[in-house]
C-alpha cells in the first residue's frame, strides 16, 4: 500500500513534467506540422539558465524561472523569425521540418556545453529534504514540482479554451485555411505558438533538473522520446491529450515498478516503458486516446 | 595546418567517408527511391555490428558467417519495424523509427551479460579468453599491407588498408543501387512517393514495395556496420546514439536524394567535417580543448543541415523539384 501511494505520487510528479513538455510539442505539431526533435534539448538550456541565474549570479529561484522562461521565448521568437517563417514560405515538406528541427537541436546543445560547461550541476535547493505522508516518503523538490505543475497545466488549459489567440490556434489547427479566411492571423498563431513552446520547455527543463536534483547537459534530450510517446499517447496535435498523455505515461512509468507486474519492472527500464508506450500506442491505437482513425494506404 | 599535410588523417576521413557513405546508399533507397523516412538507421548498423561481435567471440563463429549473419539481422530488424509500422503516415513512422534505434540500443546496454554493456564488445565473455572479433579480416587487412608497403613505407597502416577496401565495395554498391534504380521496381516506387493511390489503382501493393526498400535499405545499413565494427575493432553502445543516423542524412541531402552518383563526394565533404575538427589546429581552432572540438563537430553538422535544407534543399546535385514535392 505504501509503495502503491509513493509510486503513484512519483508518477503525478513525473507526469506533470511530461504534460508540460509534451503540450508543447503537440501544439507545434497541430499548428505547424512540425515534430519539434530539439524539444528535448530547449528543456536542457531552460535548467542551466535558471540555474546561472539562481545559482552563479544567486538572484531568487522563481526570478531565475521566469528569466529562463523568457529566453526560451526569445529564442523560439528569434528561430521563428529567421528559420521557420522562411521554411513556411518555401513550402518545405515533412523531411525538411524534421531535419532542421533536428539541426537546431544539433546546434544548441554545442552551445549549452560550451557556454555552462559539461559538469553536473544541481539548484540552490535542499534536495534531501523529505515528508513523510501516509508511509510514502515525499521530496520538498517533487512537492513544488507537482503543486507549481499544476497551476502550470491549469493554466495552460484556461488559456486553450478561454484566451482569443487559444481559441485561434485551435481554429488554425482544425483548419489552417478556413481559420485563415475567418480573420485568424496566421503568423501570430504561429508566433504564439513559438513562444508557449518556448516558456513550457524551460518551465519542463527546470522541473525536471529539480526532480533529478542533479543533472547535466545531456538531461532534456535523453527524455525526448518519452515526450514523444506522451504525445502520440495524447493524440498527436491535440493540447489536452498531451496534458492527459503526459500524465498517465509518468504514472505507467512508476506503477510499473509495482510488485503485480512481472514482479516489478527494474527502475533501469523506466525508459523501456515509455518506450514500449510509443510502440504499443503505434501499433494498436496510433490515433492515440482522443483521435479518430484517419490513416490511410 | 599540419594535419592537412598528415597522410594519416586524409586516410582516417576517406575511410569513414566510405562507411558512412554505405550506410547513406541506404538511407538513399529508402528516401530516394520509396520516400520512407527512416530516422532509425543507426539501429540496424548496431545490430549488424553487435551480431558479429556476439557471434564471433562469445559462440566463435567464422567472421564470415557472423558478417552475413549480422546484415541479415539488420536487414530482418527493417523488416520487423517495416511490419509493425509503416502503414503508418509519415511522421508516425519518424517517431517510430527513432523509437526503434532507441529501443535497439537501450537492449544492447542494458543485456550486458551478452553485449558487454557499457563497456562495449571488450567485456563480452569470452570462452579463449582474449581476442576480439576481427582476427580472420585482420589476416587479410595485413596481407594488403604487406603489398602497401613497398610503395608508403612506414606511412603503411591499417587505416590505408581499409580504405582501399572500403572504397571499392562503395563504389560497387553505388553501382549495383543506380542498376537498381533503373528497375520497373523503382518506378512504381518513386510514383508511390508521389501519390500512393495512382499505384495502387494499378494494382501494386504500395506497402510491400515500401517494405521491400526498408529491408533492401536496412541491409546496407547492416552492411555499413560490418565495415564499422571491422575499421574499430571494438563496439559500444554510444557509438550509436542518434545522431548517426543524421550524419547519413546529411550526406543523402547534400548529394541530392535522387542522386545516387553524387554520394561519394557528399560522403567525403562530410568526412572533412566530421575528421577536420578533430584534427586541424589553426587558429581559432587551436584555441578549442579537444572535448570543445567534439562539440563544434556537432555544432557544424547542425548548421550544414540547418543551411542545406532552407538555402537547397535539392542538394549539391539534386533538383529542386524532386525535393520540394513529397
């Protein structure tokens, strides 16, 4: 019962930071067509940020945040402007998306290793601090990620179904030219959606650096495909199946370390799960748990 | 700029150039010709890799065998991914396909008692004792050393003996690939790339055609991997993380994805590349640590992607049409 209650916390915490991360690359993919493969890498640059910030410079933590928050929007805006909207205008196909995105990733984590350096480093926060609720033993760090997670997703989905420019983005993804012709403006959408992508990855990036307590410049990558299945899990280009997604993959993560399977997964294998996710969900419901089925040959 | 004038380093670049170029032939078929978008290929030259490591030293096969063995593993590991997802649409199976690689490469760190693990190939158990897996190519490599010699003198290694190996069986695969592409095969292929319902109309199983070039595809890849583990002697699992997979994309799109015959040069512009950061030392290189250079290769790669794809994306020799469309 307490490894029930421990493993499902850790899953709540775990698939917070998955929902985050993987909304960002479902509404990019909805709006653009694009799967983001350097995602992974801007969670990376968002906790070395926060953490020169918080820790070099030693300015507060929650300013180091949004600071990290704001340069992941500036260089999504700087991207979008240089690299995207031309690539939009030469109508670039699949391949093309894929491999620049996939240069962008090749280029930026050169950058975070040159600039903070290869070490491991960790924030400015008592990482051994722990409580102890109903047997299950609960970190200080996993406690603000879950609670700061979910006024992130609150958030996040108040702004999809209440603000003007969610609404849009959700008309522009339904349909991109009726939604053009309905008076959407195509390039603030997409710039929208450039910059939530950007402040969610650094939000991710920070979250997860806290969760690991100590992490390097290898961390956002090595999550990649785990976003992605949140993703596919979610429905590909749907908003709230990725929040959904994102969840339930990190509670499969940690419940499948319960006794009941197989006797208790290894923790070496988590990735394997998410893994085994993607694949699953591929194979059986490729339109994921939200989609209808529109594939076709 | 000493390393220009290095003979040893233009051999390192021209070999790898050749395998790398390999591997692309396969990325090639299956991009160029059938339009299937495969982000998983360094899986299959780790699968062809690691069967003939395992083989050879842990159940001491003939290298022979054990190389066949292991482009038909990579080839029946295409087929396998082929089978299970490429009925999905295109980014489906992207992400499927990285996810393939990764799988494939988390077994082989974490099944260590048959891979070695992380240590790679060296810590596979091995019932003589010592040895690795390359003694019976070894004789051969030095046999061709032997001839080398009169002509290089001391300048004679293994290196230059790969490459005169490598480059032939390159060459010979372009070859045999631009024969392939002449085929009615080929045709149906590259109108499936277009439209799948022309083709299908005309009665061909677009899926089994698809297929047929991921496996043809995959054992190129398989084939890459024998030269790999033969050029390195040795095997581990960070030899083929991701980003390998994107070192053969970046040589099928700069030799155009429809061109074949460009492949050998984009794999030598690539193999400058990837060689010259690591060797040259001019300024401001110089002022670069050696881990700093492994990052600015990366970089580098990054950058000629990201260029390549907005500044021409039909390559050094492609044409602009036969990209944009897909």
């Amino acid at each position: 019962m307490t490894d029930l209650i421990q493993y499902l916390f850790n899953g709540l915490v775990v698939g917070s930071i998955f929902a985050i991360a993987a909304v960002g690359i479902s509404l990019l993919y909805s709006v653009l067509r694009l799967v983001n493969f350097a995602a992974g890498d801007f969670l990376t640059l968002g906790a070395f940020i926060t953490y020169f910030f918080s820790v070099t410079i030693e300015i507060n933590f929650f300013l180091a945040i949004i600071i990290s928050m704001g340069a992941g929007m500036a260089i999504s805006w700087f991207l979008e402007l240089v690299l995207w909207r031309n690539l939009r205008r030469n109508k670039a196909g699949t391949l093309a998306l894929f491999l620049v995105a996939t240069g962008v990733a090749l280029m930026l984590r050169p950058i975070i290793q040159y600039v903070f350096g290869t070490e491991t480093r960790k924030f400015n926060v008592d990482i051994l601090k722990t409580y102890d609720f109903l047997g299950a033993r609960i970190a200080h760090t996993q406690l603000m990620v879950l609670i700061f997670g979910s006024l992130a997703i609150m958030t996040i989905a108040l702004f999809m179904s209440k603000a003007r420019i969610g609404k849009d983005m959700r008309a522009y993804a339904n349909n991109p030219s009726l939604a053009a012709v309905s008076g959407v403006n195509v390039d603030r959408v997409v710039m929208a959606t450039w910059l939530i992508s950007g402040a969610l990855g650094s939000l991710a990036g920070v979250f997860q650096g806290l969760v690991q307590g100590q992490f390097n410049n290898a961390m956002g990558d090595t999550l990649l495909l785990s976003f992605f299945a949140a993703v596919v899990l979610g429905t590909i280009g749907d908003a709230y199946g990725a929040l959904a997604g994102g969840i339930l993959l990190g509670l499969f993560m940690e419940l499948s370390q319960l006794a009941i399977f197989f006797g208790g997964v290894p923790s070496n294998y988590k990735p394997v799960v998410a893994f085994a996710t993607l694949v699953l969900v591929l194979l059986f419901k490729p339109e994921g748990l939200f989609g209808y089925r529109t594939r076709k040959v | 700029m000493e390393a220009f004038i290095q003979p040893g380093f233009w051999v390192f670049v021209l070999t790898m150039a050749g395998i790398y170029g390999i591997f692309a032939l396969g990325l090639q078929i299956q991009y160029g010709v059938a339009g299937v978008m495969n982000f998983g290929h360094v899986g299959m030259m780790a699968i062809s890799g690691y069967t003939i490591a395992v083989l050879v030293i842990k159940y001491e096969w003939s290298f022979w065998w054990a190389a066949l063995a292991g482009v038909s593993a990579a080839a029946l590991g295409g087929a396998l991914l082929g089978l299970a997802t490429l009925r999905l649409s295109g980014d489906y199976f992207a992400i499927a396909s990285i996810a393939f690689a990764e799988i494939t490469r988390y077994l082989i760190l974490n099944a260590d008692g048959v891979t070695g693990g992380t240590q790679g190939t060296l810590a596979i158990p091995n019932p003589k004792g010592f040895g690795g897996y390359t003694d019976q190519v070894d004789v051969i490599l030095y046999w061709i050393m032997d001839r080398l010699y009169p002509i290089f003198g001391d300048e004679t290694s293994r290196d230059m003996a790969m490459l005169s190996v490598v480059w032939p069986f390159l060459f010979l695969f372009i070859w045999i690939s631009s024969r392939l592409q002449k085929t009615s095969w080929a045709t149906v292929l590259r109108a499936t790339r277009e439209d799948d319902d022309v083709p299908a109309s005309l009665g061909k199983n677009v899926f089994r055609f698809r297929l047929q070039a991921l496996v043809i595809g995959s054992a190129f890849g398989g084939i890459a991997g024998v030269f790999w583990a033969v050029q390195f002697m040795l095997l581990a699992p960070e030899d083929f993380l991701r980003i390998v997979t994107f070192y053969g994309w970046m040589i099928l799109i700069l030799a155009g994805a429809t061109k074949v015959k460009g492949l050998a040069i984009a794999a030598i512009f690539f193999g400058f590349l990837y060689g010259a950061t690591r060797f040259l030392d001019f300024w401001p290189i110089s002022e670069l640590s050696s881990p700093e250079r492994a990052y600015l290769r990366i970089f580098l790669i990054g950058l000629v992607l990201v260029l390549l794809m907005v500044k021409r994306p039909q390559g050094l020799f492609g044409k602009r049409e036969e990209m944009v469309l897909e």
